[in-house]
C-alpha cells in the first residue's frame, strides 16, 4: 500500500496547493475542513479538536454517520493532513487532532511527558455579539486556515463591536471581501469612527500597531 502521508503541512497553502487536489473522498475532505475551522476558533495553546466536539459541533456525525467519520478522520491522519494523539482529558483518554505543524508535533510531545500543561482550548465566542468567524461566513463564504489567521488577528485589535458594522457595511457596499472589511477597521483606528469617540481606542498602542504589525500588509497606504 502507498504511504499517502506528507509531512511538513505548517502552512495552509501547503495543504491547499498539494494535498487537497489528491483528496478523492468527499467525507475525508469535510472532516479535514472542519477539523480546520475549529482549531482556529480556539484559544489558549496548545490547540486541538478532540473526537467528542467533532461530533457536537460539526453535525458530521449525524450527515455521515460515525463508521465513515472515524474512517475519514484515520484517513486524514495517514494523509498527514491533521495529528492525532490520545489525551487524559477530564480523568478519560480521548482523541485529539492537532494542526500538522512543528510546533504541534513538539506540544504533543511534551503532553506525553507531563512536560505541558492544556490551556484553555475554548471557542473564541464573545457572549452578546457575533463570532468573527460566523460573520465571514455568512457574508463572504467559505472559511479557510489563511484567512481564519488574519480573523484571528482582527478579533484581538478590534472592537467586536466595530468588526460587525464593518462587515454590515462592506455588504450595503456588496463589497463582500475581507480586504475592504479589514480596510474599513483600519480607516476607524486611525480616523475614529462615528464621533470619533472611540478615536485610535480600539486597543493600545495607536494606529501604528495595525499598520505595521504581521497584518499591515493587508491595508494598503
């Protein structure tokens, strides 16, 4: 039997570009996918998808039954697609999926050993205001790692608040795009948005903290 397994999937369009055209089954591609999106809903480190939220959160259980998740989930580890690694959680051993990057590779080494402790691995949820990542999905489409990265970044510079009426007015705009979106966020931190109240407050450190952070590319000056 070939060994489908690629090693070395740290960057999204890795997977994309090298792996994802090799995937024929349809069931193996949306376990991949969703494994994706919740890990990067998460917060805390490190960050994994255990077997139990997959069948809660995903309703994969309930379209496919549990036979073909299990089966697409072994097929998406053999492929190299996503880590696997059995966990204490809660006094059981449970199932967790890890991104297949290095630094994933090393935490789940250390949680072996006892040499790591699990942090807080929740959804990012703000109670009383919309995820980030349910408003690029309803309004523009299908999520994908690369761009859940760069949600991930806005989440923590912007006000939620500000994040949903920059995604209301990009669709009155139908500008239905994260660049003109994440333009829009940029424009309030400098400018200020609405009376200029919250002028350059959506978090310390000025306008210059979003202009020239890992994201600054994403606004052209």
């Amino acid at each position: 039997m070939t060994n489908k397994r690629l090693a070395g999937l740290a960057e999204p369009d890795v997977f994309f570009a090298r792996v994802m055209p090799q995937i024929q089954d349809v069931a193996e591609l949306r376990v991949i996918l969703s494994v994706f999106y919740l890990l990067y809903q998460k917060q805390g480190s490190p960050r994994f998808v255990t077997y139990g939220e997959l069948l809660s959160n995903s309703g994969l259980a309930g379209e496919m039954g549990e036979e073909v998740l299990r089966r697409a989930l072994s097929s998406a580890v053999e492929r190299g697609a996503v880590l696997r690694a059995t966990l204490d959680l809660d006094g059981s051993p449970q199932d967790a999926y890890f991104a297949n990057t290095e630094s994933d590779k090393e935490a789940i080494g250390k949680l072996r050993l006892g040499r790591l402790r699990m942090g807080e691995a929740t959804p990012s949820r703000r109670a009383g205001s919309p995820n980030i990542f349910s408003l690029y999905e309803e309004n523009i489409g299908m999520l994908t790692p690369m761009i859940a990265d760069e949600l991930r970044e806005a989440e923590k510079l912007y006000p939620s608040q500000w994040v949903s009426d920059a995604f209301k007015e990009a669709v009155a705009l139908n500008k239905r795009n994260w660049r003109y979106i994440s333009r829009i966020l940029e424009r309030w931190a400098i400018e200020g948005k609405d009376s200029g109240e919250n002028r350059q407050s959506a978090k310390k450190g000025g306008p210059n903290k979003y202009i020239k952070g890992q994201y600054g590319h994403l606004v052209k000056r």
